[in-house]
C-alpha cells in the first residue's frame, strides 16, 4: 500500500489496483480498498515451479 499512496494525482484518482501475489492477503485488500478506495485485483494462488 506504500507505494499506492504516491501515485501522482495530477493523473487522477486510480479506481484499480494491481496487485502481485506477495501483497495479497484479506487484510490487506480491505485496507487498501477502504483507504485508497477502488478494486483490488491479484494473484490468489502461487503455482509451484518445476
């Protein structure tokens, strides 16, 4: 969430973020929702790696 708070808001107000695997968490998609407001969309699941 760190770095959504400095997005430069003379491009305007995001309503999406993208988020990697490593941020996802329930608590975290809730924060950044009622904080930044907008959709939080992610990586639910890691797949293992040969």
């Amino acid at each position: 969430m760190p770095t959504a708070q400095v997005v430069n808001k003379d491009i305007g107000t995001p309503n999406r973020w993208i988020v990697d695997s490593g941020f996802y968490s329930e608590k975290a998609v809730k924060e950044t929702e009622e904080s930044l407001g907008g959709q939080v969309y992610g990586a639910v699941g890691k797949p293992s790696h040969p």
